[in-house]
C-alpha cells in the first residue's frame, strides 16, 4: 500500500510511519474500523463497525439497505480508519483511502460475512464452516452487501517510535 507523506531528514511524520509489513499486520490484527463515505449532500457520514482481511483486502458487510451502502452505490470513495491506543504514546493507526468495491453475490456476500463472523467473536473460522454456522449466516448475509476496499493511499502512524 503506497505512503503519501513526505519524507526527508528530520520529518517527525516519516519516523513514525509504519512499514507495508507493520500496516500490514496492523490490519490482520484489529478488527474494528471506522468508515467514511460521502452523504447525500458532500457531508462525511461515518460508522464503526466489524471487518477482516479478505484476499488481501479490507472487507465488510452490512445492510445492502443501510447509509453506508447507499452513499457507497451513489459514490464509490471510502476512508477506513483502524487505531489503537490510550496514550499519546501509544497511538497508532492506519487511514486507507480508496474505492469501495459492492458485491451482491451470495457466494462473496457469505465468505465475507464468515470471515467478519469469525473477527467479531475470535473463533476461528473453520468453525463457522459447519452447515449449522453457514445457513445461519446465509440467511443474516441475504439482506447485505459484501464490500472490499481497493486502496489508492495509505497513511500511517506510530507514536511509540518516538
């Protein structure tokens, strides 16, 4: 995922900028992000919700019905934020912005709503692959949308590299 910040001697932002492999594993280990799509009238709309790592990409599901997916259809520009920490010098976080990408398909729409099953609770998702776990959640999934974010840039932060 490529940086934007600049870089050069000195540069606070650069020293605290975390490598692909750190953004990397960043995002395999949290599983809360804040998303960020255009309203109706160019406001932010901004929600919080579950997601994981499919194929590489960040992934979601929600209501094919709900705002997010709605601003998402009419406008496919996304900004996801993931960051931890309590303290200044804890503080770390990733902010991927890029394009929304929708899917329908009840094959996707399932595999990414296992594995955002699978984050949520922390079991791991062979268990959710037993009948029982995989029409229950083809039934949750038959009113969602699966949605993967293709990122164009990449900002990142570590405080405790300071």
């Amino acid at each position: 995922m490529p940086e934007t910040a600049p870089t050069g001697a000195g540069d606070r932002r650069a020293q605290i900028r975390l490598t692909p492999g750190e953004v990397a594993d960043f995002l395999h280990s949290h599983r809360k992000v804040q998303v960020g799509t255009v309203g109706r009238h160019g406001e932010p709309h901004l929600s919080t919700l579950f997601y994981a790592m499919v194929d590489g990409r960040l992934a979601f599901w929600t209501y094919a019905a709900s705002q997010k997916a709605v601003n998402l259809r009419r406008d496919d520009r996304v900004t996801c934020l993931v960051d931890d920490g309590e303290s200044y010098g804890e503080l770390r976080g990733v902010v991927l912005h890029g394009r929304a990408e929708l899917s329908t398909e009840p094959e996707t729409v399932l595999r990414v709503g296992t594995a955002v099953a699978a984050a949520m609770t922390g079991a791991a998702p062979e268990s959710l692959a037993t009948p029982d776990a995989q029409a229950g959640l083809a039934r949750t999934g038959r009113k969602r949308v699966a949605v993967f974010v293709t990122v164009e840039r990449t900002v990142s932060w570590d405080h405790g590299k300071l």
